[in-house]
C-alpha cells in the first residue's frame, strides 16, 4: 500500500458526519499515509465547510505550497463549489499544477472546480471517492482497491457488466460528473469543450423527469453530439413521483437511448453507492463493449510515483 501524503481539501459541504470522517482519517493512516489540513474538517457555516474565502484557499494554497502532496482529497460534497469558481488563481495554479503529479480526488459538487480547473487551468483530476466515502460503513472494499490501483499506476482499467447492446470500440478524452452540476455550467465560461470526448454522468435524488430534462439540456446545447459515447453511471435513489404513471428511470434512459444520437452504455460502477470507481478526468480513454461487457482503460493522468 503506498505510503502517501493526504491533503484534505473541503470545498463544498461541512463535515455532517464526523464519525465517517473520522473512519476514513484512520483508514488511511493506517495505510502508511499521512494526513494534512485537519483542520477543514472543524469548519462550517450555515451548510458549507466554511466561508467562501477559506475554502477557495484550500484551492489556491496548492499553488503555493513548497512541496506537493501525493493527494489532495475532497472531504464531501454537497453544494458550494459554484461560489469560488470566481475567486480561484487560476494562472498559479495552472504554472504549479498543470502537468503535475498531484492526484485531485474528488466528485459530486467537486465536478464544478473539476471543469473549472480544467478549463482555466490545464488541470486534470480524478472523480472519484471523497473522504467520506472511504469512511463509510461497511468499509468500501472495491471503492478502496480501485482508488489505489488508479492512483499507483500509468494505466488504469475497470471492467463492467450489464452495458447494454451496443457493440463498441472509442477512443477519446474522459471526463464528466454529475448531471445537475455539469449542467449548471454549460453557457459559461467554465465549461470546457471537449470534442470526441467519452462523457460519463451521475446523479443523487433527482426525479426521473428532471434526469431526461438534463439530459435534453445537453443534447440541445450540442454537447452530446461532441462525444463518442455517453457512459451512465449510478443514478441513486433517482425515483418517480406520485404523479409520474409509470415513467421511471428505465423509461428516461430508453428515451436518451433515443434522443442521444450517440452511443449510450450502462451500469457504470461510479456515483453515490457503495462501489465507486475513480476515474482520470481529461485522461485519455479507450472504452470497448461486447456482448454486454465494457472495458474502460485510461492513460495520461497524474500517478503516484511507481
């Protein structure tokens, strides 16, 4: 297990749970890693992990820290993100960061400095588990392992069943998030396009309807049309309502195998569930599917040294 150094970053949402954080903390130490920036763990106000400036800092200070960590690791999500994407230095961070061996760990929320970072900065990062994710309960065996093997190597690879009938094999740049976050961003400067991209895409909590309507809302914007394939990962507790008639979430994904007018693949092991593989965002990816079964590969991404 490599002996990394951890530093927690708290962009978004303050740490509800202190017992999970406490879990994952231990977790890693017990890793042989060791852990910095504690601390953001104790802020809040009102829903967030402190007030703007103090969690834009956790940003900003990457760049000017005399030694990088291994890792900076996002705590939780949650909401807060979008009000820092004007406050961040991001020609300091892109002459510190970009081309750098620092893992950026994070999803959920995280997605919006993800694609800001990206954008503005030439940063590529992985969307993968949070602190409070590696505390979870049972612990998160394949979350951990995969996490890992990820972030100790040039290469990463999942593999996965239940992808659908589409025979596939495309190369491109991977990157994404979550639905509702990615969406936010579109028509600003802070949403990066991507040409003959694999696009992957979560969700928490959100209606069927709500989930088509997103959807709608990238493919009228153009940016499906941009990608190779359109890769769906878990859509947790995503439930009809009482007025929906039988429309559920099957029925919203049949009609985006419609509309999408790009190749659509399921069962993608990465949202907010128990099994959550980490993913390099702007890596470059090959995604083969036969009979069912996808294999996703990715290169050129920041790594722990081998």
């Amino acid at each position: 297990m490599p002996n990394a150094r951890i530093r927690l970053i708290a962009p978004s949402g303050y740490a509800h749970d202190p017992a999970a954080m406490a879990r994952g903390v231990a977790r890693l130490r017990e890793a042989g890693c060791s852990i910095e920036c504690q601390e953001v763990l104790e802020r809040a106000q009102l829903r967030f992990a402190g007030a703007d400036a103090a969690r834009a800092g956790d940003i900003d200070a990457l760049a000017t820290l005399d030694t990088l960590p291994d890792i900076a690791l996002v705590t939780r999500g949650g909401y807060g993100a979008a009000r820092l994407l004007g406050q961040l230095d991001y020609g300091a961070l892109r002459e510190r960061l970009a081309g750098s061996s620092l893992a950026l760990v994070g999803h959920s929320d995280f997605t919006a400095l993800q694609l800001a970072l990206y954008v503005k900065s030439g940063v590529r990062s992985f969307a993968g588990p949070l602190l409070a994710d590696l505390g979870a309960e049972p612990a998160p065996t394949f979350t951990w392992d995969h996490f890992w093997a990820t972030l100790s190597s040039d290469t990463s690879v999942a593999t996965w069943s239940g992808a659908g009938a589409a025979e596939l094999d495309v190369q491109g740049t991977l990157w994404g998030g979550n639905l509702a976050v990615l969406c936010s961003l579109l028509g600003t400067p802070y949403f990066p396009v991507i040409e003959d991209g694999i696009l992957f895409v979560e969700d928490l909590g959100e209606p069927p309807y709500r989930i088509e309507r997103l959807f709608y809302q990238m493919q009228l914007s153009g940016v499906l049309a941009r990608q190779r394939a359109l890769v769906l990962g878990d859509f947790h507790a995503c439930r009809p309502g009482p007025r929906d008639n039988g429309y559920d979430l099957d029925a919203a994904f049949a009609q985006l195998g419609r509309m999408a007018g790009i190749p659509v693949i399921h069962g993608l092991p990465h949202g907010h569930a128990a099994r959550q593989l980490t993913l390099p965002f702007g890596g470059q990816a090959r995604l083969r599917v036969e009979d069912g079964e996808a294999r996703l590969e990715c290169t050129g991404y920041p790594h722990l040294p081998v």
